[in-house]
C-alpha cells in the first residue's frame, strides 16, 4: 500500500528526422532548392531541386517539379515530376510520380 513507488512514465520522442517540421501550404509556389535535416511537408506548388536528410510528404494538394528529390524517406499522395531517391517511398492511392 504504502511502500510501492509510481512508475515514472516513459516518453519516446521521435527523432527530429522522421517529423514533419516545415510546412508549405496549400497557397505557396515556391521556386528555388530546399535543402536541410528534418522533415517538410508541401501542400503547395514546388519547383526545383529536394535534398534532405529526413522525412519529405507531397500532399494531396502538393505538386513538385524537380529534376531529383533525395530523401531518407518520402511519401507521394499528390504529385512528383523527378527522379526520386529515397530509404523507403509509401505512394498513396492519391499519389502519382512520373519519374525513376
């Protein structure tokens, strides 16, 4: 009754490379490289080249354009025009790639 200690909770945090921590929303055209460590989710028109170390998401509104998208991990549920090089790729029923 008394002498039981409470177990102290355990929290497992996800490394920073499988979260999403930029968001390019549905109202963005961006053009130009993006480069850099962690994740980006983009909902919005990209153009131009992706290489990051860690977790790319092209949403259903997304559409990219790029001659190379490099990624730990990437998930297409809307547009890729490129060549994808990537650890592990999940295509959505939504997501369409015209590329290697």
């Amino acid at each position: 009754m008394f002498g039981k200690k409470k177990s102290e909770p355990v929290f497992n945090i996800e490394p920073l490379t499988n979260q999403i921590t930029t968001v390019l929303g549905p109202g963005i055209n961006w053009t130009g490289d993006l480069r850099g460590k962690g994740g980006v989710r983009i909902e919005g028109t990209m153009e131009g080249e992706i290489a990051m170390r860690g977790l790319v998401v092209v949403g259903e509104t997304g559409k990219v354009t790029c001659k190379n998208l490099s990624a730990d991990t990437v998930m297409v549920a809307g547009m890729v025009k490129g060549n994808i090089v990537c650890q592990k790729l999940e295509i959505r029923a939504t997501g369409r790639i015209w590329g290697d």
